[in-house]
C-alpha cells in the first residue's frame, strides 16, 4: 500500500484525513510512518524531548465503577482496598520529596463512594499549603463529573471551586474509547465519551489545561482509533486547550477482558507516531514510559512523541494491570535515555516552561 499521496500531505503540513490514518494504521510501513512523524514533531520542538520530575499519588482504590479493563479499582471492604487520609498524603509526599525533588503533583483515584467533594477541596488546599511552589495536576474528567453529581453543582461551578481550592490542571484519563459500542464492553459505568469531552471543554473555558488520553490494544479497531483521534482534534480546534495527547498501552493482567494479551512495541510505535500526524493542533505527544517500557518509550521519540514523561516515583495503576516497568526513575537514566535517542533532554514544568536544558556531558 503505497503511502506517497499521505506523505505529500504532511510534507506540506496538509491536514490528513480520518481515511489517511487509517490506511496508516493498516500499513505495515513503519519505517515511513516513523519518518513522518519524526517530522511533524521536529516542526513542533525541534529536537527537544521533554520530562518532568513529577510524583503520582493515588489516594483510594475504592471505586463506585467497577471498569472491565481496570485492575486497580477495589470495592470498599474488598482486600486489597485502601484510601489515604489527607494527612497520609501529605506525609508520604514529605518523605519523597527529601529524597527526590518535584515540581509537579499528578493526583487521580478512584470514585469513593463516601468522600464528599469537600474531601478533595480540602486535599487541594493542604497539598497548596505544604507545597505552594508545586503545580497540582488532579483529577481526570470521570472524577469532574462524579464531583459535579454528588455536590449538586453544575460543571463550571465543580471547575471553579476545584481551580480555587489549587487544582492548577488536569491530567487526560477515562477518555478510554469514545466509541458508545466499545464503551459499553469494558467500562458500561463509566461517563460517555460525548460527557468526557463535555468536562474537558467546561475545563478549557475555565481556563484549566489539561491533557488528553486514548487507552487502545483491547477490543477496539483501527477505525474506533481513529474516531477518537478526530474528536479530540475537533475539540482542539475549538479551545486549543490540550496540552498532550498520550496513547496509553492497554495492560490485561488482573482485568476482566479476556483474551488479549499485551500490546506489541510495532504497535505501540505506530499508534504514537500517527497520533503526532492527525493530530496536528497538539503541541505535545508523549511516549508514557511506565506503559510502554523504558526501551520502546527512548524509540518512541525517534517516532514522533516529544515527551517521556518524568519521574513519577509512585505509580499503582498500571502495575495492578501488569506492567512490566519500574515505578520510578531517576533524572540520570531519563537524560540518559533521551541523548541516546538523538534529542536534547529538556526538563520542563506543567505548562512545558522550560527549566532547564540537559546539555550533553
């Protein structure tokens, strides 16, 4: 399948079509998908790759959804369910930071189903209070709408009162696929993909960046791909309020979808690399690491991501499902990764200011 009339396209940063990407998808070409992708995100940041030194914190695992696809999620009174105090975060984010420092704080959990909105104020407030020089990146656009639901607020008064309280942005999860058919087979009590979108553009008109995520690798197709992609592109282009888009490798140890294994890395590579094409209104793509590898995440930014990610120090959702990476890593082996890739390491902060250039040694 020849693909020259798509790279035409993009090497005159022409838009391509939901139809161009997906006969990339269907391509097994991927030396020119890499290629393409290579240059539509030098057009963006030049040779720079970006990571943060970021601490993931999950306060509960008791969740009122029960997602197929979720390993984390505990009922309350299950083993292995647990729900930090306030206190005990802030605590557990002391010990870290003596040892590792942080300049971003990515917050997401479960759905409690006895926490009041009032809890997560008070959790953003405390966080502000003991790390004022921290941005506070909280809260996925599922746990918007069930905070809008259990406080009898409307969504731009949920947003505001959560941005008052310190929420400085919010991260991309639960966007999963938008696909109602899809939906309904790995996570049927969860919000729709029409409401995630709904919360994501209240955010951007609140003046909230956030990010923006496609879980991808389980029962999907390319077309539901590619339907996502669009309508996350057509939301950008209304509020240019997405920061990144990261595709997140569907991970199946301890879920309840059956039959399908992990994603593979010629998978994993395309689906960034097209990612970075069609969405051509996204300034950042990034390459997960604790998804993807450490490996197939340094390849990754020869394949169009701009971003590795960071620190992260303290990740529970994705090794419930099996990952096969470590929970942290170190601004060494992370600098170290991005030079052997080619590009230049650029720690950054939330907003992708820039804080400081690694340069070569």
């Amino acid at each position: 399948m020849s693909l020259k009339r798509i790279e035409r396209k993009v090497f005159n940063n022409s838009r391509i079509s939901p139809e161009d990407a997906v006969r990339l998808f269907e391509s097994d070409d991927i030396h020119t998908i890499a290629e393409l992708a290579e240059y539509v995100a030098s057009r963006f940041n030049g040779r720079n790759a970006y990571f943060i030194l970021n601490h993931h914190i999950n306060p509960t695992n008791i969740c009122v959804n029960r997602c197929r696809f979720c390993a984390f999620s505990k009922s309350k009174g299950e083993k292995g369910a647990y729900e930090l105090t306030i206190d005990e975060i802030i605590k557990k984010l002391k010990r870290h930071r003596k040892r590792q420092r942080f300049t971003e704080i990515h917050l997401v959990g479960g759905l409690h189903p006895d926490w009041p909105f009032e809890h997560y104020l008070s959790l953003l407030r405390e966080m502000k209070t003991h790390f004022p020089g921290v941005n506070i990146k909280a809260f996925t656009a599922v746990e918007v709408d069930y905070f809008s639901r259990i406080s009898n607020l409307s969504l731009p008064e949920t947003l505001s009162a959560l941005k008052e309280a310190g929420l400085d942005l919010m991260p991309g999860g639960g966007a999963e696929i938008f696909d109602p058919v899809v939906r309904k087979k790995i996570c049927p009590e969860k919000i729709s993909g029409r409401r995630w979108l709904e919360v994501m553009k209240e955010a951007h008109r609140a003046g909230i960046k956030t990010n923006a995520t496609m879980l991808y690798g389980h029962v999907e197709n390319y077309r539901h791909r590619v339907n996502h992609l669009l309508k996350l592109r057509e939301l950008q282009d209304q509020t240019s309020g997405f920061l990144a888009f990261i595709p997140l490798a569907f991970h199946p140890v301890n879920t309840d979808i059956k039959g399908v294994g992990y994603t593979s890395g010629i998978d994993d590579l395309k689906t960034i690399a097209i990612s970075r094409i069609f969405l051509d209104n996204f300034p950042h793509i990034k390459a997960y690491w604790i998804m993807l590898g450490e490996k197939v995440a340094q390849i990754a930014l020869m394949s169009g991501a701009d971003d590795i990610d960071g620190t992260i120090i303290d990740e529970r959702i994705t090794h419930s499902a099996g990952a096969l990476s470590g929970t942290e890593i170190s601004v060494d082996e992370l600098t170290t990764l991005i030079r052997a890739a080619g590009k230049i390491p650029v720690e950054r902060d939330s907003f992708y200011n820039v804080l400081r250039v690694h340069e070569d040694i």
